[in-house]
C-alpha cells in the first residue's frame, strides 16, 4: 500500500528550516518528535490518523488532513497554498524532506 499523500504538508522545523511532510511515515515520526508538554487534541487526532492508515483502515488523503489540522493549529505551516518561488527549490530537495 502507498502511504505517500497526493500533496505534501510544507512545515517550517527548527529555526525556520522548512520540510515537507509527504506521508504517514513521515508524519508518524514527526509526531513521534513532538514534545508531550505539547500534545494537545489536534496532536491526538493526527496520531489516531497515522495509525488508522498503517492499519489500512484509512485513506493517506485522510491523514493528510488530520496533519494538516495540526500543523495549522501549531504554526507549523510554511505556507498555505503555493510555495514561494524561492522556498519551492528547497521543498523539492529530498535532502530537505523530513
């Protein structure tokens, strides 16, 4: 099964690094990184996601959403519709992808 969504999530890490989140795995261990003082509803709800979709009970479109959701909520976004001109280079580098 292809686990990979049909558009990545763009994310600003760190110091304004930006990633991209490209699947449920990727998503996973995002959330996995994700400091428990931190965790609130929408962090739960993209977690039950992920899990649903390894599991195969979900849709990767459907993750996608949920951590769309989360990273709305947490300031996380890079962007909310298309890149930048000069962030997409980078965003299209698998060095960058998380």
């Amino acid at each position: 099964m292809d686990l990979k969504f049909d558009t990545p999530v763009p994310i600003i890490i760190g110091l304004g690094y930006p990633a991209t989140v490209d699947g449920v795995m990727a998503a996973c261990s995002f959330l996995d990184d994700w400091p428990a003082w931190r965790r609130d509803k929408s962090y739960s709800l993209a977690l039950k996601a992920c899990k649903a979709a390894l599991a195969g009970e979900v849709e990767p479109s459907t993750t996608r959403t949920a951590f769309l959701a989360f990273a709305r909520c947490h300031d996380l976004l890079a962007y909310e519709d298309e890149p930048p001109a000069a962030v997409a280079p980078a965003l299209a580098d698998p060095a960058v992808s998380r």
